[in-house]
C-alpha cells in the first residue's frame, strides 16, 4: 500500500528547547491535523551516546514531524540521521541557527554559517544515510556580517550537496554578547532576505521563520515564499493553529473548538498518567489554549499548580469550573446591563 503523501511545509512550527517536546507536538496536533511540528534540537552526542528512546520516542499521531539534530561531524550526523529515520522521523534537519553559547562550545548551530564547506559534507552525507528529506535551518548572517550576499553564498553551496529546504529564522545570529533570548528579539528582522533567496534559489523550497504572530502574516509572506515557521506565538497562544487547516491545505474539516481540543488532551493526558507521566509534563504546554477567553488566568493557575495536579485528570474538571465561573459572571454583567439593575452575581 503506498503511503498518503504529507502536507507541504506551508506552515510549521519551530523546534524549541524545553518546549516542542512529544506533549507538545501532540497537543499541537490535537489543533491542527497539516502543520509540521519539529523536535527540540537533539545533538548527535546525545543519540550517539545516550539514551535513544528518551530523544525520540513519539506517538504517530504527530505525523508529519521531523527530528532536528545538533552536530557538525558528518559521519556523525549521518549516523544520528539514520536513527531518525528508523525511528519513523518525516525529515531531518540540520541547526545552523542556535546562537546559545554551549551550542558554539560543541562547534555546531549558528557558528556553521561560517563554514558552508562543512556544513555541505554534513549534509551530503545524511543525504547518503537516509531517504527522508534533509533540510536546513540558518539564520542570515553572523554577528556584523550583514550582507546578503553572505546568506546567498551559504544556501548555494549547501544546496549543491543536495539540501533542498532551507529555513530562513530572518535574522543575524550575535554569537558573542547577546543571550538566547536577546538573539530572538534585537537583531532586526530583515524578510526582504528570505524573499530574494526565493528570487536567487527558485527551484529551492524556501521557508521564513522569526516575529510571525498572525495568520495574516502567514498569507503575506506565501506571496513570496513556500511556507511559513511559527515560533513562541504557536506555543505561548497555541490556538493561532486552529485556522491553518482550512486557511493554508484547504481542508473542510470545521475549526475545533477549544473545548473539542481540550477533550482530545485530557484523553492523551489520560493514557500518559496512566504510563507513569506527571501530569504538569502535559499541561505546561497547552496553559495558552484559553488566552483571551474570560476564566484563562485561573485555568492556567489550576493546571500549573503541582498540589492540583496530584489529582490526575481531574484537574482539568476544576480548571474548566473557572472558565464557567467567568461566563457566569459576564453573562450576568451583561443582564445586569441590560436590565439597568445591579442584580447581585452571587443571586443568580
């Protein structure tokens, strides 16, 4: 039987250490059934060395999903990519992208953009290891060096090792000076970069990630590029994802309520304590879901409290009890409005 053919990568979200770990691809899942959800960067030490079903056991619910690997060694990588494909991963990518300063240390992520050579070898030879996609994630530049040209000449020579996806986290990678977090936030986002590596790279498919928040945003840039990444915004407000199914692949399932995807996580959550999970390893990811909605504040509270926790799934009952409180009281402001009396919450 030959196998269904995967979404394209028009949207996706972004590999995020100690966030976009299996709980949190499934969840993210749970809101939409195309978008391509990627691992936390895992180094080829940690694979080569460690325990592998800890990096990458998965449930299949989450395809499509790629393993992100950390390295710079070729035969390294390619060995780690071979464990991804034989642990069923749909793509393997390469981190040219991670400015922290224990990535320099292991001489992989952001620092490679300097050494496109190296960055091709390691690429070639997972090609050679795997019949999955290989694919690539950079940045446009490194520390002052802001010249398109730069980018150009990274993404030509890896792609002639046979990459043909690059994702493009739109800006400079400080490698020396700047945290993590700094590095998302302070170099300027420049998409005019990613737009004329299309121009320069046609046949290449070529994706944007860095400061996309809306749906809006995610049409905007597909007139120019092949698919979009989303970052934090996927994980700090995860119901962004609920219109890309219908709005990106065209699909005529309805959009999920919150409510319909909070369902499907208390069941997942269910099988997984069940297993031995600590419940908060589940619920850390999804405290976003109700953003914006009256009651969110003691939602989350609820399901970030170990004590409550402790009761298993049945947290979710006490958290959802504060979403109807909050209801209960709008709807009776509203009345109250209506009516032009002060009718007492507590009466109704």
């Amino acid at each position: 039987m030959a196998k269904s053919p995967k979404p394209s990568r028009r949207v996706s979200v972004a590999p995020m250490m100690d966030w976009t770990d299996r709980h949190c691809r499934y969840f993210h899942r749970l809101i939409s059934s195309h978008t391509w959800l990627y691992t936390e960067m895992v180094t080829t030490g940690a694979l080569l060395n460690g325990d592998v079903p800890r990096h990458l056991d998965f449930d299949g619910f989450e395809h499509p999903v790629a393993l992100q690997l950390g390295g710079s060694e070729p035969q390294d990588l390619a060995q780690a990519a071979r464990l991804g494909e034989q642990w069923g991963y749909d793509e393997i990518n390469l981190n040219c992208g991670c400015p922290s300063e224990r990535v320099q240390r292991g001489a992989f992520g952001a620092c490679l953009m300097a050494e496109p050579a190296l960055v091709a070898d390691g690429v070639k030879a997972m090609r050679d290891a795997v019949d999955v996609p290989v694919t690539v994630k950079h940045r446009i530049g490194i520390d002052d060096v802001e010249s398109f040209a730069f980018v150009e000449d990274f993404v030509g020579k890896v792609a002639d090792a046979g990459c043909a996806t690059f994702i493009v986290h739109a800006r400079n990678a400080i490698l020396k000076g700047l945290s993590p977090k700094q590095n998302r936030e302070i170099p300027p986002l420049r998409y005019e970069y990613a737009y004329r590596l299309k121009q320069s790279f046609p046949h290449l498919e070529i994706i944007v990630n860095g400061g996309v928040t809306t749906l809006d945003q995610i049409e905007a840039h597909l007139q120019h590029l092949d698919g979009v990444m989303l970052g934090r915004e996927a994980y700090h407000n995860p119901y962004v994802l609920a219109g890309v199914d219908a709005r990106f692949y065209t699909a005529d399932a309805p959009v999920k309520s919150r409510i319909e995807i909070e369902d499907g996580l208390i069941e997942y959550a269910a099988r997984q304590v069940e297993g031995g999970q600590y419940l908060g390893a589940i619920t850390r990811h999804a405290l976003g879901l109700y953003r914006g909605v009256p009651g969110a504040r003691g939602w989350r509270r609820v399901l970030s409290e170990p004590k409550r926790l402790k009761s298993g799934v049945g947290a979710f009952e006490e958290a959802r009890s504060q979403l109807r409180a909050a209801a209960f009281a709008e709807a009776n402001l509203e009345h109250a409005g209506d009516a032009g009396a002060e009718t007492p919450l507590a009466a109704a």
